[in-house]
C-alpha cells in the first residue's frame, strides 16, 4: 500500500472517545424518552429554563451587540 493511500481521509479513524460507553448508554436512554422528558431532562441540567429559555451559559448574548 502506497503511502499516499494510508493518509487518505477513509483510512483515518479517530481515536476512542474516553467516556464512549456512558454515553452511548445516556443516548439510549434519551432515545426512549419522550420530547418532553428530555426537555425536563435539559432544564434539571441547567440548559433550559422551565419557559424554555436558554440560561444563561448556553445563551449567545452577543448577538446583537455594537
């Protein structure tokens, strides 16, 4: 195999992700749950408020700004 064919971008696989079990196992778990459950799920997090509302952390305020 030419070393032009071992760097092309098909043959390049990222490497494990650290935390790939836990989080194939909460996207189970998110995939089972209704819209509105994983709603509340965000807001218990802390990225949604319960109007809906991004808080603070998650919002881009600076859109909009001079």
């Amino acid at each position: 195999m030419s070393d032009r064919a071992a760097k092309s971008p098909q043959n390049l696989k990222p490497p494990p992700h650290a935390n790939a079990e836990v989080h194939a196992r909460i996207m189970a778990d998110l995939r089972k749950m209704t819209p509105h459950e994983v709603f509340l799920t965000a807001v218990e997090s802390g990225i949604y408020t319960p109007d809906g509302q991004l808080t603070a952390h998650y919002r881009d305020d600076s859109e909009g700004e001079e």
